[in-house]
C-alpha cells in the first residue's frame, strides 16, 4: 500500500534518480544533522585498529588489559598503554529488500526507509574517506556491492537501490541464511547495519549472534505503524507478503482485534528475545518516523556506548533503549512496535 511514486520520478534514468535522492537527503536531513548533532565524528565512527600512542599511570576505570605489565615492574606503579585509533571504518549494510518490506500503511513504503536511513549513512561515513558496501536479499543474497569510498561509489549504490524491482511473486524470506551468507563475504572487522523487519522464518538469531561476535553490529529494524494493531476497517482481504496466503477478515470484530494484538505482543517478545540472545543494539525506524531524530537517537546511543566504555553510568532516558536487544523508542512514552503482524493486503491474522 506505498504510495505510487510521481510520473516523473518513475521515468526518471536510474542515475538521475539517486542524485535526486542524495540532493534531498543533503537538504532535508544533513543540513538538519549539521547543525543538530553535537560532539565530533570520533565519538560516532571508531576504527578498529591500533597503534601505540603513549604511557601514562593508572586511572580508575581504565581497561586492566591495557596495563603494561613490564613499565609496571620497573617503576613500580602501574602503566597503561593508550593507543592511537585507526580513523578509517569500513562499513556494510545488510538490506533486506524481500516482499513484505514493500508495505506501507501511509506516504512511504518500508523499503524507501530502509533505503533514505542507508544513503544517509553511507553519505555520512563517506565524508571522511571511509569504505561503504552492502549487501541485498530478495529470495537470497543476490547482490553484493564492495565496500569502496567516493562520491561516485555513492552514487552507484544507492542507484543500485532505487533500480532494483520488487519480486513479482511472494517468498518467504530466510534471514539466517543472509546473516551467514554475509558473515562469510566480509573477511575484516567492520561495523555492519542489519536493516530488514526481521520478518522471516525462526532460527536467524545464532547467524546475528555470530556476526556480532566479529563486527561491530547494530539492527536497524523496519515497521509500519498499521502492524502494531488493526483499526476497525471492516471486511478487508488480508495477504501474506511472505507465502501470497489471503484471508477474509472483519476488522469491525472487536474480539479479532484484541487476538491480534496479543498475537502480535506474542512475536515482538519473541523477537526482543532473539535481539537480547545475539547481544545486539536494536534501532527502530517506522514508515512513520522522522529520519533525523532517528539519526540523532542512534548518535546518542553510540556516544553513551563510549562512554559507558570508560566507566561511565548511563542517563535514564536512555538506559533501556541502549541494552541489548531492547529497541530505542521513536519518542518518550511511545510503546514499542509490535512485530509481525498482517495488515491490509499483505498480512495473515493470528
């Protein structure tokens, strides 16, 4: 149910079409983010390796394993080694892009949130020369673009983005198969965006777990608002994105709509479980969502990261959006989403 795109956009060259799209970014988003996000870019980015800057005595809070036991013998007092961060991050996003990422109940489809949420990173990593790549799934893992910088390297991912066609027939998507696939096509560290909404058969956890346990990991977890409850629409035909299943309903059905819901409270609990178990941190993007503060939330949640790296404690206000497997909420008091749930022409009641 995403809204149609305008004519001119539709016969657009592919290539025009993400320049077009990079240009509105720049000027809704980064000019916002420019002037919005405070701290530099070192608190967002770190790279993963290391050389040896510099000796200094021990501090409360230090990493014991940064002692240097041989400095610490000689002058007995203990040293630490403190070390010069390698600035460059190379940086992978794991799209899915399978059919029931192509619903959205309002102005925008999952898939282009996925896609704006990508480029903007991807523009904001690429400022300062670092490597971006990414990796599609429709069916299966069938693309895969090297992780490169400059602009022209953009340029061709995000058109790769725009030009790829939704599937013309429903499939059900196998995330565990993508998370293993991509482990083994990326051979060094990297920090890896798993964006998808995690609509998929069970058994995908332990691939996230694993790929976490080598790359610095974050779910970008994609959602419609119409997936948390069904309003009463009356008699519609619902349709499973993933199986083509339909099914007549009658939202007018008060008893329908609570089993839905509980339905739905059932899989997101799942779901908080399968994102605690794997020891990642979960941002949440709704179709709905406004990108800069999304944005904003995931910069506070990596500063606190640093900090809490350092032995700091965590504010309040973000004390469980940043543990594991708990989602970031879009704005103070606003319950979480819920997972799989049908919707109107795309999803399968409880």
């Amino acid at each position: 149910m995403a809204t149609p795109k305008h004519p001119a956009e539709a016969t657009r060259p592919a290539g025009g079409r993400a320049e077009a799209l990079l240009r509105r970014l720049e000027w809704t988003v980064l000019r916002r983010l420019d002037g919005l996000l405070h701290g530099d870019y070192r608190s967002l980015f770190r790279g993963f390796g290391l050389d040896l800057a510099d000796l200094r005595e021990y501090q409360y809070h230090d990493d014991v394993r940064h002692i240097d036991w041989n400095v610490t013998a000689r002058l007995q007092a203990p040293y630490v080694r403190q070390y010069m961060e390698d600035r460059e991050v190379c940086a992978w996003f794991l799209l899915d892009l399978s059919p029931s990422v192509d619903f959205g109940s309002g102005r925008q489809a999952k898939r282009s949130v996925a896609i704006d949420f990508a480029a903007v990173l991807a523009q904001l990593l690429g400022r300062h020369g670092n490597r971006v790549g990414a990796m599609f799934y429709g069916a299966r893992m069938d693309t895969v673009i090297p992780a490169r910088s400059g602009r022209r390297h953009l340029l061709h991912l995000v058109q790769r983005m725009l030009s790829r066609p939704t599937l013309a027939q429903a499939t059900a998507t196998d995330l565990h198969d993508f998370l293993r696939a991509s482990y083994r096509a990326m051979p060094r560290r990297s920090l890896v965006f798993v964006v998808s909404d995690f609509i998929s058969t069970p058994g995908w956890g332990k691939a996230l777990a694993q790929l976490a346990q080598r790359h610095e990991t974050l779910a970008v977890r994609l959602y419609d608002p119409l997936e948390m409850a069904l309003p009463d629409l009356g008699l519609l035909i619902l349709q499973d994105a993933e199986s083509g299943e339909q099914i007549f309903v009658d939202t007018h059905d008060k008893g329908f709509r609570r089993r839905f819901a509980a339905a739905a409270e059932r899989r997101e609990a799942a779901l908080r479980a399968d994102f605690t178990q794997a020891g990642v941190d979960v941002l949440e993007l709704s179709t709905e969502d406004d990108l800069v503060s999304a944005l904003l939330r995931f910069a506070d949640l990596r500063k606190q990261r640093s900090r809490l790296a350092a032995g700091a404690t965590l504010p309040a206000h973000l004390g469980q959006a940043a543990r594991p497997g708990v989602p970031a909420r879009s704005a103070p008091g606003q319950p979480f989403p819920q997972a799989r749930s049908p919707h109107p022409a795309q999803g399968r009641p409880p």
